[in-house]
C-alpha cells in the first residue's frame, strides 16, 4: 500500500449552522487528491487543504467530458459514532464506469483505506441533526493539455467531502412526475450505467422543461422504443402494482444504484414478490386504470425513497393512490434510514464503522 501524505491547512474554516444545511454548497477542509500516469500509474495519494485545481484551457475533461463520479455518504450514529453505507459498491462501481470511459482502474482497497483517513481527519465535519450527513464525491477527470479527440494518458482522482441537510426539512413528501417521449437520458450501447458527467449535462434541457411545466422530476422512457420506463431524474424507479415491486431490469442504460440493491433485497427479505424487468410506461397507466397501481417511488443516496404523487404522460395526469406517500415507500425509508444511522441492527452488513 502507498502512504498516503498530508499538508496542513494553515486555517480550519467555520463550521455551518447543521440546522440550515442545504446540499452541496459548503466543503470541508480538506481534500484527498491521486494522480495517474501512463509510467507511474497512480502515484502520489495526498490528503491537502480542499482547493481549487489548477489547469490549462485545453484540458481534456473540459472539452470532451471524460469525467466520471460517485456519490456516498457518512453518517453520525446517535452514539456519536461515523458510518458509511455500502462504500465498497461505490467504490467498485466508480471502476466500472471507469472501464466504460477509458480510465485505468483504481486499487479498491487502497481507495476505501484512503476514504477512511480522509473522514477521520474530517469527523467533526460530520453533522449530528438528524436527516444530516456528510455527502462524499469521489471523482475522476481526465487531466492531458491536448484538444484532439483520444483518450487522456493522465488522470486526477479526487474526494470532496459535503455536510448536507435533511432532503426532506419539511417533511417525506411525494413529488411530482413529468414523462417526456420527446427527449432520452441515455441510448442503447451508450454510457447511460455509467456515472459519467455527459449524461446529466444530457438531462438538463427535459429537466427544464418539466420545471417549467410545475413538475420535480423527469421520466426516462428507453432510448430505443421510447416504450419502457428507466429511471427518475437522476433515481432509479420502483412501481408496486397489486402485490408486486417492480422495478425496470438493467439493461445497459440504467445506472445500477446501491439503494436500487438495497431496495431489492429488503423487500425480498420482507417476504414480498420482487421483479427485476422491463415496464412499459402504458402497463402503468393500465395499472392505474384497474386500480392496481399502489405506489411509485424512486430511489438514490440522495433521497433514499423519493415517493411520487402525480405522474404526467401525454396529456395525461394520474395520481398515485391518494396523492401521498404509500406503505411500502414509508417502510423502506424508515428502515433503510434506521440502518443507516445505526439505530437498527445492520442484518445486511451494509454499514462499515470508520470512527
Ligand atoms: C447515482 C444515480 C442513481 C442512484 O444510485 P445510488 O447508488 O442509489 O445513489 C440512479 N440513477 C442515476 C442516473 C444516478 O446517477
């Protein structure tokens, strides 16, 4: 393993009021940084003062969006502990969409070790109210001055670390849900299960559109049929229709998200019928129409379960059950949340302690 080095700060920032947090606004005070070259491989890990990074105008990742992410967070137990939540998945997942984007690979290991020294440094930027947390982006960005089209030899993998609010300050409330057959998030054989920066610039525009149309959230229907739901804004999706949890299959175009699994194998572990296939945004609708449509909610680090009220495709608006949020959808919150925070015995191993 490498040692990693360390350069002090020569002043620690204020600490923000943890009952006003919002989300992504204010970091911590340092930072992890590794660099990738082609004769050394990845050298010189170093935990620094977070700042800006110096670059040349004709860096690659600004031109050609060679640029990959992740996003996790650290929680504060009520015993006053730090745990995060599945971060060997992120980890690995930040190597597969890597792969797909030409990067050269990352020792797992060596990054979750380096994760850990980094949240050890940073404790006391974890926030204790409750809902809070430290929100954790690795990222990767391809570092060469050259502006012809080829993959970069050089790389920069860095952490940021974020104190985040609650997602809900206000209470667990559903949102509402704009169905476009006019744009697509991601194609078949593209990078759409990759966590690469294109494909969020790519969702912007619909994204828009929806705000503008009062809706939170766009649906992704499939690049290819225009057919088959595939996630929600930036969430992968869940449906219960009758007894069944259905949620659309990974196909190459759906980013594979930790609470997707999470979901899964909790409601597995419930007992209830569980489904990984494709759905049809008209079996929805059919669904509805015979009244065996229960619930929709979406899923992500962010959120966790994001329940959703109102749904509008072509024309036509549809309210999931009474408007509000759903059994299942509360059930999953809550105990995921519960795990998360420690307040539940972790069945799974999902949680790793770091401090
Ligand atoms: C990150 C992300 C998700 C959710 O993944 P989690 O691992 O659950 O946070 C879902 N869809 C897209 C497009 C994402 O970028």
């Amino acid at each position: 393993m490498m040692d990693i080095a360390f350069r002090k700060a020569g002043s620690l920032k204020a600490h923000p009021d943890e009952s006003s947090l919002g989300f992504g606004t204010i970091f911590t005070d340092y930072m992890f940084n590794m660099d990738y070259s082609p004769d050394k491989g990845w050298h010189n890990p170093r935990i620094e003062p977070y700042g800006p990074i110096e670059m040349e105008p004709s860096t690659m990742v600004l031109h050609y969006g060679q640029a990959i992410f992740e996003g996790l967070k650290a929680y504060r137990t009520d015993s006053g502990g730090i745990q995060l939540f599945r971060p060997k998945d992120n980890i690995a997942r930040l190597n597969r969409s890597g792969h797909r984007l030409c990067m050269p690979a990352l020792d797992e290991g060596f990054i979750l070790e380096a994760l850990i020294e980094l949240l050890k440094i940073e404790k006391d930027w974890v926030p204790g109210a409750p809902g809070t947390s430290l929100y954790i982006r690795p990222t990767i960005i391809a570092t060469d001055p050259y502006i012809g089209l080829r993959s970069s030899n050089t790389y920069r993998f860095f952490i940021i670390l974020s104190p985040v609010g609650a997602y809900y300050p206000e209470g667990f409330n559903p949102v509402k849900i704009w169905v476009t057959s006019q744009y697509v998030r991601a194609v078949r054989g593209g990078v759409g299960e990759a966590k690469t920066a294109g494909n969020y610039a790519a969702s912007l525009y619909a994204s828009d559109l929806a705000h503008k149309e009062g809706y939170t959230q766009v649906m992704w229907l499939d690049g290819v049929e225009l057919k088959y739901v595939e996630e929600v804004g930036s969430m992968n999706i869940f449906f219960v229709i009758g007894d069944e949890l259905i949620t659309p299959m990974l196909n190459g175009s759906i980013l594979s998200g930790v609470t997707r699994d999470s979901v899964l194998q909790m409601a597995q572990s419930w007992g209830m019928k569980v489904s990984e296939r494709k759905i049809a945004i008209d079996e929805v609708y059919a669904a509805q129409e015979k009244g065996e449509l229960k619930e929709v909610f979406g899923s992500g680090t962010a959120a966790v379960i994001s329940p959703v009220g109102h749904i509008k495709f072509d024309g036509r608006e549809i309210t999931i059950g009474d408007g509000g949020v759903g059994p299942v959808s509360a059930r999953l919150f809550k105990e995921l949340m519960d795990i998360q925070y420690g307040r539940a015995e972790d069945r799974f191993g999902w949680t790793l302690p770091v401090a």
